[in-house]
C-alpha cells in the first residue's frame, strides 16, 4: 500500500513510536498521578517528559501550560470554551475546520455568543477589520489548510491580535510538525491546539493545547484530577485544571517518542522534503489532460487537492484505492475551505505527504490517473 494521507493520521510510526507504545503497556502502565507506586510513578514521569519536550520544541517556557487532550478537536473546543463569554464575538477564518465552525455554530445557537468570518483573501487585515465588533474578544485562525495546503500570515494576525487584545487560537493541526516552529508566533498565541498522531507521529487517541495562562479560563470538562481530591472545584492552576480524568498515557508516550523523532530527523529536513514532494507531485499532475489542481503552487505544503475532469472525487480515490494507493476524498471536514475554491459539495481529492514518502510513489501515482484518463477518453 503506497500511503498518501498523512493529513489525516501519519503512517507508518517511527519505530521509536511503536516501542515507546509498547514499553508503555508492558513496563509502566499505571495511572499517572493516581497513586504512589512505582509503576503510577513512572507513569508520572512520561508525561512531564512529554510536556517538557513539546514546550522546549515550540519554544514555551513553562510545561505547564501543555494540557494533554484526546485529540485536536477536543483541544479546540476546549480552547473556545474555556474563555468564551454570554454576549461575545468570535472571528474565525474562512479555511477553518468543522473543529471550529460546529463548536462557534453552536455556541450561536444557544445563544452565547455571535462569530463571523474573515476572508483569507488579499489583504486578511483589512478583512479581520471588516468583521470585528466592539464585542470582538476571540480570534480563530488555521494557518495551514488542510485541503489545498494554502497558508495565511500568521505572524501578522498574531501580531494585530495582540495589538487588539483578542484571546488569539491557532488551529495546529496541518501547521505544527511541518517544519520548523516559529516561536515568535507560539510566543504571541493565548492558545495552540495541534493533535499528536499527525505531523508530530504519535498514534491516535492523543493530542494537545497549549494554553498560556488559565486566568479568567473555566474548565471545560470537570472530575478527577490526581491532585486537591478534597476540593469540589477542579484545582486552579495549569495543566491540572483542565485535565479531568486518566490521561491517554499510551498516546501521551507516543507524542513524547514523535517529538523527538521529529526533532532527529530535522525539522528544515521535514519542510525541505514536504516541499520537495509537492512540487514533484503538481508538477507530474498537471502534465495529466483532465486533471485540475487546487492551491497556491507555491505554497511547499505537504498537501494537495485535485479532482479528474466529469468524474466524481469518490470514485477516483476508490479506484486508486484498488491500485493500492491511500487518498482522502470529499469535504476533508473542512466546508468552508471548498466553497472558497469552489470545490463544495463534491470536494477534492487529496494526496498527504509524510517524511516515509517518495518520488517513485507519487510517479506510480500518476501512472494510475493516466492509464484511468486514457480508458474514460476511449468510452
């Protein structure tokens, strides 16, 4: 199976991923911060390890402030909930995920809070300043997409977001592992939700927010949390304060083994490859009759959509699916994005890059949309 949907889930895990899993289970699977023997001790350990190397690697200086969730979705929610107010005003981009449009789409229709959306289009300042209100307090913004690959400036929303004192939110999710952090950015965020078993190679079930300051943040979700039992409040300092229940310690091992995977092999090496992948890719695709591609071709992302000319993105993907080739078709969770490239509601296909991909893949790729092409033009 040639593998090319790494924006969904990395595949396959590095080695040092698998045994780290595997330690876990066999040599110190107690429950983290639950007890004081040495198996719930070690436990302990994994986990600031892993807070401690995602911090150093996105450049924050406290581990504190990485709070362990199951995915980036509920980091998202979380993120939004955490800080929103009756009577707010929510900015989100119109590239954005349904990890954020169904929790801002929610919250409007129980009536907390209205959002609008920004075009990522021209001038996105000017864009944001278009849609803000006196209400205005949140800022959402996905700085990679997760259908075309298309990026936003980031570091000049982070910066107006600042200036205008929004709870700025960055969507991590096709931004963080691909390629090297930009720290100035981490730096001006409030809150960064990134999932673990995609750029970062950790396996499903974990992921992360980086949330820098719990003040004026109420929990989203409430229990146990190993630490202040005798109090009926979830305690009030981070990360405790938002980590309610057992922590996935299989999959916070996994991040823990990715980090560092991702760190080893070279975070410039990451980018420089992706890069390297994509341009090869479009450049093979668009040499296809009936092939069209989506995105800035300049992008360097480790992502790219396209669909065959009159034929559905399902069925092109079910039948590199029986040539043993792995793509996503459809809406990729992301409506907003394929009405912008006027894509929706069919949706693209889309081919994801990771650093276990080749050129000799993305040309037996292309070998099977031309053979497919040369059997729908003899029809």
């Amino acid at each position: 199976m040639i593998y090319l949907d790494n924006a969904a889930t990395t595949y396959p895990k590095p080695i040092s991923v698998r045994n780290e899993v595997a330690d876990c289970i066999l040599k110190y699977g107690g429950n983290p911060g639950r007890s004081a023997h040495k198996l719930s001790l070690l436990a302990a350990e994994t986990v600031w390890d892993a807070r401690a190397e995602i911090a150093d690697y996105l450049g924050i200086p406290d581990p504190s402030s990485i709070i362990f969730t199951p995915n980036a979705t509920f980091a998202l929610n979380l993120a939004i909930r955490c800080r929103v107010k009756r009577g707010d005003h929510i900015l989100i981009g119109d590239r954005e995920h349904n990890a954020v449009l169904r929790p801002v789409f929610r919250l409007k229709g129980e009536g907390i809070a209205e959002f609008s959306i920004y075009s990522g289009k021209g001038d996105v300042i000017e864009n944001i300043r278009e849609k803000e209100r006196k209400e205005t307090s949140i800022l959402i913004c996905n700085p990679v997409s997760n259908v075309t690959g298309d990026t936003l400036p980031v570091r000049r929303i982070a910066s107006y977001a600042k200036a205008r004192g929004f709870f700025l939110i960055l969507d991590g999710a096709q931004w963080i592992g691909h390629g090297v952090p930009d720290h100035d950015v981490v730096a001006l965020a409030d809150a960064i939700a990134v999932p673990g078993h995609k750029a970062l190679y950790g396996i499903m079930g974990g992921g992360f927010l980086y949330l820098k300051t719990a003040q004026d943040c109420a929990p989203f979700v409430v229990g146990g949390s190993g630490s202040d039992s005798a109090s009926p409040s979830m305690p009030t300092d981070l990360p405790e304060r938002f980590e309610a229940g057992t922590l996935p310690l299989p999959a916070i091992a996994s991040l823990l083994a990715g980090v560092r995977f991702v760190r080893e092999y070279g975070c410039e090496r990451i980018a420089k490859k992706e890069a390297l992948l994509n341009d090869y890719a479009r450049n093979r695709l668009s040499k296809i009759p009936g092939i069209v591609l989506y995105g800035d071709p300049d992008n360097g992302s480790s992502v790219l959509s396209f669909r065959e000319d009159g034929i559905k993105p399902e069925e092109t993907a079910l039948r590199l699916d029986r040539a043993g080739i792995a793509v996503r078709a459809g809406l990729h969770c992301a409506p907003l994005e394929h009405k912008r490239i006027g894509t929706f509601p069919d949706g693209t296909v889309r081919i994801s890059y990771g650093v276990f991909n080749t050129k000799d893949e993305i040309d037996y790729l292309a070998s099977i949309l031309e053979n497919n092409r040369g059997i729908i033009r003899g029809r």
